[in-house]
C-alpha cells in the first residue's frame, strides 16, 4: 500500500497555473510588436487583446461547468457529433505541439542571440524540451504544484524590476492612448496569441475540489497575468518612448538593461531578468507539453500519458528546427496565432453557442 | 558443564536447526530438552546449564548465557527455587502442574515471570538474555528477565549541540532510550509498537507515535515498511531508513534523525511517528519534509523573535551553500556586467595571475575544502587543531599567495563552506553540498541560464518527491497558510498552541479552511 491523496486542485492552484503559463516566451518581444501595431496605443491594444481572451475564457469555464468532469477532448462529440468533434481534437493537439515546438525555438533564439552567443540553438531548445518533458512525466499534482511553486518567483522579479524602471519613466511618452496605424487588427491577434496558454484550463476544471471556484480562479489568473503584460508595457513605452522602442529587439530585457538596484547591488539587471524569463518559458512550455500529452491520451483513451511525452519530443524538435531564421520564426508565430484564436476563442464560443442552442449538458453528477 | 556429548548435524546450520525445533513444545524430560539446546546452540562457552534440584527434591535445570546476565539476580533466584519453604510440609510430593503453581505464586519473588512452552521461544529467550528453568517432568520452562547490558552515560548529544533546551541524548539501548521518551509522556496515548528486523541481529525496532494524533494509515504504513525489511544485519537506524524511504535515488532525505529525546516527543506530538532502533543512538523521525531540515528544538525553547531570526538565517545559510559559487562562476565568466565597474576592476585584478578559467578554480577549492573537511571529522580531537591551521593556511593564504585562486573566490568557497555548516541537519546540508558540483559545471559551461536550469531541475525534483505521502515542500508547496506560522518563521506558541503544522497540512487536501 502507498500513501496516496486523491489529486484535487484548489482555487489558488488553478489561478497559479494560469498565471505562470499566460507568462511566457513573449514577455521579451510582445512590447515591440504592440507598438509596432499600435503606437503609443500598445496598453490599449494588450487592454483589447485581454478582453478577447477573456470572451474565450469565460466560454471555456462555462462550458467546463455544463460538462462537469469532462475536457473539451470530451465533451466536443457531445456537442458537435463525433467526426466533427474528432477533427476539433486533432487540430487542437496538433495545434499544442506546434504551439510548445515554436516557443521553445522562440526560447531558444533569444538565449543566443541576446546570452549564448557562441552556443547553437539546438543545444539551448532540447535542453529547454527536456526538462518540459521530464516534468510533463508527472501527475497532476506535481503539475500544480510546480505552478504554484514558480508563479510567485516569476512574479516577483518582474514587478520589481517594473517598479525600479519607473524612475527612469517619462509619462509624456504615454500618450496619445489612442495612436491610429492601420496594422491594429493583425497585431491584435498576435498579442491575443500571448495569452492562449488559459485554453489549459478546460483539462484542469474536472479536478478542482470547488468547481464553482473556477470563475474567481480563471478571472484573478487573466488578471494577474494581463496586469503584468500592461505593466510590462506602460514601462516600457514610458522609459523608451513608443519610436525607440521600435527600433529594440527585445524591449522588456532592454528595459531590465536600464534598470540598476538601488545602493549599487547589482550593475544591470538583464541576466537576472533573462533567468526569471527561462522560469517563465519553462513553466509554459511544460503546460503546453502537459496539455498535448494529457489531450492525447483522452483522445484516444489511454490509461497512461507518459508514454506520448517521448514519443513527441523528436517531433517537436523538429518542428521547433523548422524556421530558417529569426524572421520565418516570426512569421510563422503570426500564423500560429491566428490558429489560435480560431480554436481557443472562436471554437468555445461556439461550442456553448450549439450547446446552450441544442440544450446538450453533461450529467450533472459525472463528477 | 562440559559439552562433550554433542551431537552436530553436519546438514543443517544452527538457524536451520532453530527453525526445525521452534514449533515444538519444550519435553518433559530435562535430558531430551538439554539435549537439543545443546544441538542449537552447539559449543558456546558462556551458555551456563547449572542442574539443581527444586526445594532439595524435583530434579531441575538453569540455563543462561552468562555475557547477557546479571549474576546477583540468578544467584538469588536460584536461591528461592532451592529453598524449601517452612510451611511446605517435608514428605509430600507435588505433582508437576502443583509444583508450577506454587512456585509461580508463592516462592518465587519475582514480578517478571512467566512460562514459556515451545522450544523456539526458550532458545530465543535464552539468546536475548533471559534466564530459563526447567523442571523435569513439566513440559514447560520458566523464563525471567535478568539481562545486563553495558551500556554508556546519556550525554549531550555531539551532532545537535544546544545553547537553550534540553541536553540528554539517546544511547545505544533500546529500553533506555523509551524510557527517556516515556516519562516526557505519561499520557496513555503514547504508543509503542516492537518489530524485529534482521535475520540475525534480530534488532528490535519501536514504532512510536501518539494515538489520536498520528495517521492510523501513516503508522500501518511504516509497520508494513518496517515488517517488509528483509537483511541479515540491522546494526543502525540508517539501515532502517534506507530501507523505508521513498525515493531511494535522491540526494535528499526524507527521513529525518535525531539523537534528542526532547525533539524526538515535540515531533511526536506534531503527529509523526519516531522509530527507535536497539543499538542505536538515532531515532528516525518520518514523515519528514524539507522545511524540518533547517528547524531546531532551540527554535521554541527561545522567544519567538530569536527563533524566527535564527531560522531566516538559516534558510540563507541554506541557500548560500547551494547556489554561491555557482553563481560566481556564473557571473564571472559569462556576465561580468552585473557586478558594480568598482568591485569588477577588484575581481579582474584579484583574478590577474591565475591561469584556469574560474569555474575550474572553483572546482579545485571546493573539492579541496571537501577533503579537508572529510579529513577533520577523523581525526582525534587533538590533531584537528593542527589540520584546521595547515588548513587555513594552505587554502586560504598560500593557494592565493602561490597564484592558484583568486582572494574572492576564496571568499566565496569559505561563504559557501560555512553555510552549509549553518544547517542543523548532516543529511540535508550533504544533500545541498552534493548539489553544489553539478551546478558549478553547469554554470561553467551555459552562465546563468544553466544556473536557472540546475536550479530548475533541483526544484522540479523537490516538488516531486513526497516523504510517506507528505508533499516535500509542505506547506509552502501545496499552500497551506496556517503551516506558515511555522515554517519559515516560527510563530509564538500562543499562536501554536498545539502544535499544528504536520497534522493539519496532512489534511491539507480535505480543508478547505486556510487554503484560500
């Protein structure tokens, strides 16, 4: 006999997990892309990105708690019909694996380009594949509590260093809120692709202890994380300026350059932000992983998911090798994300359309 | 006696012959119950088979192994089985059951003793130190307890020195050791369970815990653990622990060991369980998690500021062991931009005449101070003075002297050397100070990115491992606010009270209060 607890997550840990996957990859690069899109309007248009994701949000929640234990893997053939509820699986596990290969490879480019210049990609992106497949191994209640354990080490650092930039803040550069430039509704969907990472929610929801919690829970993660992003933002735009900050690679690492700790601890704060951001990439590529191993064995019924974590990591690795250089990596990111608001936000939201339409809902004591 | 009149069966082994003999019931005739002593237990020359007879009339036999026993006690106890009492009248004969009764309740004065019928228990009563007496013709045996062990003085304990608190120790015996656990606990609800591990030794290990407090579950658990241990020799609690622990491959403990009592009872009533090992000072304390590692009794026994301090620093203490020189090397060869220009121009000119790259440097120190340290531990007392100066001089003056390390890197070894002193438990500042290689190649090769991704894979590591059931970072992993109050910080005891932080987290998944 083992000591065994039944894995339930609280609300606490639900949010973490959000948190720490909605943080990832793109905290370095989002800023140039925002004002890219949108000017001195990039807090407005991260503001829009963050109200799509939440219509997606909210979609997926309710549509959690229509089918109480059970995933959108699960319960999309109840809704839409077997074949067509197939298709939806496919593409959303393919979309995942695409989705952990492109931000590890985007992991990977800024490690060598911005810290080891010398060292090959190949070398950084496995390393970073591996240690996401070692934990995407585990149970569920490591999951949780390796979110729980990070989020607040993500955190901390960011909104410290965020803090620390304002001295150097010129609030002039803010403004106008509302900058016009015709590139807004592409780069709307590239800042709503940052905060795909909530779609893990929809395999979490069966096991919370409260499943009522998930509303407080998904709503406090969105919050937290899209505070951070506008924070990262506002910062960045504020000390920079909206036209330098077009002309910076990775904008928010620029901003931990300019940043120094009072009384002189430490020069520049770039490599202790970079080793927070790898944090931050670890713990959303470990969720993507874990979402496409854990949607494929409910796909196909297996008991056991740690058999599909190795079977993938070639794939992955090859995807991930895909691009030639930065910019196709960039180009197919933009490509990702559009596929990613169709099956993160659109497919929900219509899935609970036909659903609330057909009066299809789960058994109400499945759980 | 002489023993001579042997028989030895040149097939079986004596455990082969114990096991043979252990079911049947003791004869009823001395000689054949001799007889097969003597063929279990062969030519031992302090087994002492002393014939006598009962009141001066009914034939019997004393046996006894003359190393375990106290002498005093037989000599007395043969006394009153020898003596014919006054109002036993001098011509009747008793039968063997009436001889039994009347020795048992009227001539014998002893509060321990009891009849022992089948031949394996008198062979093990023997060999653990009992004396035996058998009575021709009674098919049974009487066995009391006469055992003399030597044993040391309970002192103060050499691995937790104490400024504040209780300064007994745990020896070598098993019953001491209860004992010193007993009377801080005369509550019925402490409870002791006695196992026998080891084929050989037959080691007594206690399971100890407190009824209503402990996890039933948690207590069967370690019994089934316990009772599941086949070795042949189990001559400490650390083959115990090695046997019972969760995961065998990693570096940290999950069991934790003491040699204080008083540590072993405030763990007791925190609902864990204590197992006593016979020939042992160390009491293992399960379930175990990663914050008891930087905790002490002193902790309480001082006001709760003090206790809280002591404890932060601690955790630094901890902290500093694991990551500093890897994070120097880190900085050093890979990112020299994060330290101050003025401190970097010291560092630069400091590093000026040696030839390796600082990584290696830093190897070479940490291994160096690993030997001395290794080196100190054995030797006596009044050599290690003399190491401990060569030692000084060796590492820290003259390697900088000769050009073979920079000043600050001996800083930083030194920093690093002393934290790891700075936790209270061997086993866990080992644990870290194991960790501390692999991370320093890391940073060595990938900067502080591979620092991240050591420290990565350690706290990945960390919050997989469970010690029976126990989530090793609880309760800061899972959350569990009210273990907060003692876990970093230590909370007053006003606040404390019963000691709440293992029972409550246990239940951390089942309440909902305190959870958020």
């Amino acid at each position: 006999m083992r000591l065994r607890e039944e894995t339930t997550l609280s609300g606490i840990e639900m949010a973490a997990i959000l948190i720490s996957t909605v943080i990832g990859v793109a905290i370095l690069p989002f800023p140039l892309f925002a004002v890219r899109g949108a000017g001195t309007g990039a807090g407005m248009l991260t503001l829009m990105a963050i109200g799509i994701t939440l219509i997606g949000l909210l979609s997926v929640i309710a549509l959690g708690l229509r089918f109480p234990g059970q995933s959108i893997i699960q319960y999309g053939a109840q809704i839409i019909g077997r074949p067509a509820a197939a298709m939806l699986n496919a593409l959303l596990i393919v979309f995942y694996i695409v989705l952990t290969a492109s931000a590890a490879r985007e992991f990977g480019t800024v490690v060598v380009t911005s810290v080891l210049k010398q060292t090959p990609i190949e070398a950084t992106v496995i390393i970073m594949l591996l240690i996401a497949a070692i934990s995407a191994r585990k149970d569920l209640r490591t999951f949780a509590n390796i979110h729980l354990f990070y989020t607040p080490i993500i955190l901390m650092p960011v909104l410290l260093i965020v803090c620390l930039s304002f001295q150097n803040a010129e609030p002039l550069y803010l403004l106008p809120i509302f900058d016009h430039t015709p590139q807004i509704l592409s780069s709307l969907l590239t800042i709503t692709a940052m905060f795909q990472g909530f779609f893990i929610i929809t395999l979490l929801i069966p096991h919370m202890r409260q499943q009522s919690k998930a509303w407080v829970s998904g709503l406090s993660g969105l919050g937290v994380a899209g505070a951070l992003y506008l924070l990262i933002i506002t910062s960045t735009v504020a000390v920079f300026g909206a036209e330098e900050v077009k002309e910076l690679l990775y904008p928010t690492l620029e901003l931990a350059k300019a940043t120094n700790l009072p009384a002189n601890i430490m020069e520049r704060l770039d490599a202790a932000f970079i080793s927070v951001w790898v944090t931050a990439v670890f713990t959303t590529l470990f969720s993507n992983y874990y979402f496409a191993v854990h949607a494929l064995k409910q796909w196909l019924g297996t008991r056991d998911h740690r058999l599909f974590v190795f079977f993938l990591l070639p794939f992955l690795m090859l995807i991930a090798m895909l691009p030639e250089n930065v910019l196709q990596m960039y180009e197919g990111i933009a490509l990702i994300a559009r596929g990613g608001f169709v099956l993160t936000v659109l497919c929900p939201v219509l899935l609970l359309a036909i659903a609330v339409i057909r009066g299809k809902r789960g058994a109400a004591d499945a759980h | 006696m002489s023993n001579d009149k042997l028989q030895t069966s040149p097939n079986l082994n004596p455990e082969q012959l114990l096991a043979r003999y252990a079911g049947e019931s003791c004869p009823a005739s001395l000689s054949q119950l001799l007889e097969i002593v003597r063929l279990i237990m062969g030519s031992s020359d302090d087994l002492v088979i002393r014939t006598f007879y009962i009141y001066g009339r009914y034939e019997a036999v004393m046996l006894y192994i003359n190393s375990l026993v106290n002498q005093q006690i037989t000599d007395q106890q043969l006394q009153s089985f020898m003596t014919l009492p006054e109002w036993l009248s001098g011509t009747d004969k008793l039968g063997p059951e009436a001889l039994k009764q009347t020795l048992l309740n009227k001539t014998v004065h002893l509060s321990e003793i009891t009849v022992v019928s089948r031949m394996g228990d008198l062979i093990n009563m023997l060999l653990n130190g009992k004396t035996i007496v058998a009575v021709e013709g009674l098919g049974e045996a009487f066995k009391f307890g006469a055992r003399k062990i030597e044993q040391r003085a309970i002192e103060q304990p050499q691995t937790e020195q104490v400024v504040q608190g209780a300064r007994e120790g745990f020896i070598e015996q098993l019953h001491t050791n209860l004992s010193l656990l007993r009377y801080r606990l005369p509550t019925p609800s402490f409870r002791i369970l006695i196992c026998e591990v080891g084929e050989y030794t037959k080691t007594s290990v206690a399971i100890c815990y407190m009824e209503g407090i402990a996890d039933p579950k948690l207590v069967s658990e370690a019994e089934n653990r316990i009772r599941a241990i086949r070795l042949d020799g189990v001559l400490d609690a650390g083959y115990i622990e090695q046997f019972i622990e969760d995961h065998h491959y990693s570096p940290f403990p999950q069991v934790m060991n003491t040699e204080k009592p008083d540590k072993a009872v405030a763990n007791l009533l925190e609902g864990r369980i204590v197992i006593l090992t016979d020939g042992s000072p160390f009491a293992l304390i399960i379930p175990a998690v990663f914050g008891q590692f930087f905790q002490t009794t002193e902790d309480y026994a001082t006001r709760f500021l003090q206790g809280s301090f002591v404890r932060m620093a601690r955790v630094i203490a901890l902290v500093f062991s694991l990551v500093f020189p890897s994070l120097y090397v880190a900085i050093i060869s890979f990112n020299p931009e994060l330290i101050p220009t003025e401190f970097a121009v010291a560092v630069a000119g400091g590093r000026a005449g040696v030839p390796f790259p600082s990584f290696v440097e830093v190897l070479i120190m940490e291994i160096s101070m690993e030997v001395l340290r290794e080196a100190s531990i054995r030797l006596p007392q009044q050599v290690g003075g003399a190491l401990s100066i060569v030692g000084v001089l060796v590492v820290g003056q003259s390697a900088v002297a000769a050009g073979f390390a920079s000043p600050i890197t001996v800083v930083v070894i030194a920093l690093t050397t002393i934290g790891s002193f700075a936790t209270p438990a061997y086993n866990a500042a080992f644990a870290l100070r194991m960790l501390r290689f692999p991370l320093i190649l890391i940073a060595g090769m990938l900067g502080v990115y591979g620092v991240v991704i050591g420290l990565i894979l350690i706290a990945n590591h960390l919050l997989t491992i469970k010690s029976f059931g126990m989530p090793y970072l609880s309760p800061a992993v899972p959350v569990h606010f009210r273990g907060w109050r003692d876990f970093l910080i230590r909370a007053p005891l006003w606040i404390l009270k019963k000691k709440p932080s293992y029972r409550q987290s246990r239940r951390y998944e089942d309440k909902e209060e305190g959870t958020a």
